[in-house]
C-alpha cells in the first residue's frame, strides 16, 4: 500500500533500506527507531530519515555492533556537538572485541583441524573428535563456548 505525497510503508522503507519489515518493527520495539507516525487506518508512515536511520542501524549491524554499541552510536551520529574522540572510542574497543573473537575462532578452527586429522575416517566406531565432545571441560564454562576454547591448547 502506498502512501501518496505522505511517506512509505514499513515494506517500501525496508526494501530501501536493505532490511526486512520484521527488523524494522524489531529495531523501533528497542528504541533505535523512533516510533513513526501512522496512517488514520493505523498505517506506519516511514520518510526518508527513517530510512536513513535504518540504513545506519544495518550497516553497523554488517560491522558486527550489538545493539547496546548500535544504540550508543545513533545518540552520537544525531549528536552534531559529539567529539569524534568517542566515536573512535568505541569503534577501537569494538575491534579489541572482535579480534578477541577471531583469537577464539582460531582456536577452535585449529582444534578441529587437529581432532580431523587423528581421525580415521573408516568403519571402525572410535573416533578422537567424538571422544574430545564427550570430555568433560576442565572447569567452568564461560558463555558457553570458553571450553572448547580451554581443551584447545592441549588438544592441537
């Protein structure tokens, strides 16, 4: 449906925006879209600045933010009077996160390729990447994930 002279519906503003009409419903239930104005039938009418918004919200979205460092950006791009100096503060704290993650996928890429490697492959029913799923982790597990990053080590 479309809104003449007034706007665009939530499916025109997604498809300009390179999202779907769910993330835009989902982005303005978080607050990183201001709510809209709507129709008398009860229509959301989208302009061009919300689109731009959205586009913001993906790209940095593509970029690996979360949604808390989304929201923290927004306030600092609508902020004309921000220093840059924060900005780049959270663009390099992001980078620190993400590098701690590629340390981690490493790890667990070279684990794999380890356990891989001391596998047959065969009809015999042992198997060293079963056996290393099935070990209990040495401690507690952090986030889920922290284990397989702790048997790496001694599995590679």
């Amino acid at each position: 449906m479309k809104i003449v002279g007034e706007g665009m519906n939530i499916g025109e503003a997604a498809t300009k925006a390179g999202v779907t009409p769910k993330m835009v419903r989902h982005y303005e239930s978080l607050g990183l879209l201001p709510r809209v104005r709507r129709s008398e039938s009860g229509y959301r009418i989208y302009a061009e600045a919300e689109v731009h918004t959205l586009r913001f919200i993906r790209r940095s979205r593509d970029l690996g933010f979360s949604i808390p460092e989304i929201a923290e950006l927004l306030a600092l791009w609508q902020d004309r009077r921000r220093s840059s100096a924060s900005v780049k503060r959270l663009a390099e704290r992001h980078v620190v996160a993400l590098e701690r993650k590629l340390e981690e996928l490493e790890t667990m890429r070279s684990t794999l390729q380890h356990l891989i490697h001391c596998c047959h492959g065969d009809d015999r029913p042992d198997c060293p990447i079963l056996e290393d799923l099935g070990r209990v982790a040495p401690g507690p597990v952090a986030g889920g994930r922290k284990g397989a990053g702790g048997r790496a080590g001694k599995a590679a």
